[in-house]
C-alpha cells in the first residue's frame, strides 16, 4: 500500500494532496520516519524508504514463515517420539543441538554482511554462542584479507561432528 502510494505520487498519478496519499501518510508516519531517518543517516535518499520497508517486511514475513514451520515441525517430532528409546532422544538431542548452532553461524555470517557486528546488542547472544567454536578456528585459519572463513569452517565442522556422533550411534 505505502510502495504503491508512494509510486502514484512520484509519477503524478495522484497529488501529494489527494484524500488517499494523505491517509497513507498519516496511517504510516509512525513507521515511516524512523525508517526515512535511518536512510538518511545510512547516506540513501528518503525517497527509498518504502522501499527498505517492502524489503524488510518481506524478510520479516518469511522469517515468521520459517519459525511457525520450524516450532510446529518440533511439535510433531516431540509426539512422534512418544515411546522411543533412549539412543533415539540423544540422537534427537544431537541433532537438534547441531541444527541450532548451525543456524546461529549462519545468523551470524549474515548479520556481519548487515553491518551488524559483535557489539550490537542483538547480536552478543549469537557471538556468546558460536565463539568457543568459531575464535579458535579464527586464530588458527590464515587471514585472507577481508573474507573470514572461520565461520564457515565452523559450520563444515558441526556437519563433520554430526555425521561422526550418528555413526557412531547407529
């Protein structure tokens, strides 16, 4: 609704002054001037601030699809798991405990691309998590300029210790 204002205003579709643009803006300026804000002080044009919101709201909408997904997938392993043996609840547990770490790294890899780094409170809970893995592959691994493969190693590693601890169960 708002792209689409926004759009029909800067081709002249509609006046900034109609009835319509006008409710948009006043329905939206909670949101929008915030976010008009941090493009400005992020160096962008205002204009693009419904944009970022179309973008945003997207990424929001299939990361809520993803966690509904993944809580109800839980739900029925947990009941498919009534009555099984023990060896089968570790190898639940150790499949569920890798699965986590490794959605973390992957949080974490993305969120530094973002621009959101150790220190941005959001974030200190997955570096809390992932540094015992990751630092001492950091300090062993070669830097290679501005690519930091450690992470990535990290995750080859979990996947590695995964498949070894299921043989080993089986």
């Amino acid at each position: 609704m708002v792209l689409l204002t926004h759009w029909a205003v800067r081709t002249r579709k509609i006046r900034p002054s109609n009835w319509w643009a006008r409710f948009v803006r006043r329905l939206t300026d909670p949101i929008m001037r915030p976010l008009e804000r941090k493009v400005i002080a992020a160096g962008g044009n205002p204009q693009s601030a419904p944009v970022w919101l179309l973008v945003a709201t997207a990424i929001g909408g299939l990361l809520a699809i993803t966690l509904v997904r993944w809580v109800l997938s839980s739900i029925a392993t947990i009941r498919a798991m009534q009555g099984a043996s023990a060896k089968e609840w570790v190898w639940l547990g150790l499949s569920g405990a890798t699965a986590f770490l490794m959605a973390v790294i992957l949080a974490r890899v993305i969120c530094s691309w973002l621009g959101m780094g150790r220190y941005n409170k959001w974030m200190r809970p997955v570096y809390w998590l992932t540094d015992w893995l990751v630092e001492p592959i950091r300090r062993i691994l070669p830097p290679l300029g501005p690519v930091d493969l450690s992470p990535i190693l990290a995750y080859l590693l979990l996947l590695l210790l995964r498949d070894l601890l299921f043989n080993a169960l089986h």
